[in-house]
C-alpha cells in the first residue's frame, strides 16, 4: 500500500511545477527587455531606426538624431547622455552601426506590432 501511495505522488507532481516555472520566467524575460536596453535616441527621444554607437563611450544614437545634430553644431557636438564622461566632439569617424541594437529594435518592434493587432 505505502508504495502505491508515494508512486501516485510523484506522478502527479511534476507536471504542475513546470508550468508554473515556464510562467515567471516568461515574465522576467519581458521585464528585463524593457528595463536594460534603451531604444531611444537621446538627442530626439524618439525610438531609433537606425542605431549608431560611439566608439569612445558605447553610447547609442539615432543615426538621424546625430547626423542633424552635427550639422547644426558645425563639429562641436558632445554626447548627450548625461553622465556621461565623453567630453569630446563627435564626428562621423567616431560612430559605427550597431547591428545588435538595430536587431534588437527589429525584434521588439515586431513584439510590439503583435499585441496592437491582438488588440
Ligand atoms: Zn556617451
């Protein structure tokens, strides 16, 4: 009888813990997207397109962002985040695409278009 009892436990067990832990960390994941990565150029505020990096302090910027700023600055454009210890002007030569973050943009965009159309 004893061992019939605890066979019908363990059976039963399992199968409930995993989902619930397939559950949190679906939800973890979201938060941490949302909270790490900034997305919007600090120049424009707006989420970026076409994301560019500073080589000298991995900053990130919207490469319209920037590019505008440049002109209108005539070579006297610093990086605008703040705190940030980059006190030199940017030029073009100081900026690289990101493709990690430009995929990543990708990615969350399309998240994003799948829930308005849920909705
Ligand atoms: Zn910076």
């Amino acid at each position: 009888m004893e061992n019939k009892i605890s066979d019908l436990l363990t059976t039963v067990n399992p199968p409930e813990c995993s989902t619930s832990d397939q559950n949190s960390t679906q939800l973890d994941d979201d938060m941490v997207m949302v909270q790490e990565v900034a997305t919007k150029c600090p120049y424009t505020g707006k989420e970026m397109r076409d994301p560019v990096k500073n080589i000298h302090c991995k900053h990130n910027y919207d490469r319209e962002g920037i590019t505008a700023a440049m002109k209108l600055r005539k070579g006297k454009t610093r990086c605008p985040v703040p705190g940030c210890v980059n006190d030199k002007p940017i030029s073009t030569s100081d900026l690289e695409e990101n493709h990690e973050l430009r995929l990543y943009i990708d990615k969350k965009n399309r998240q994003h278009d799948k829930k308005n159309r849920k909705m």
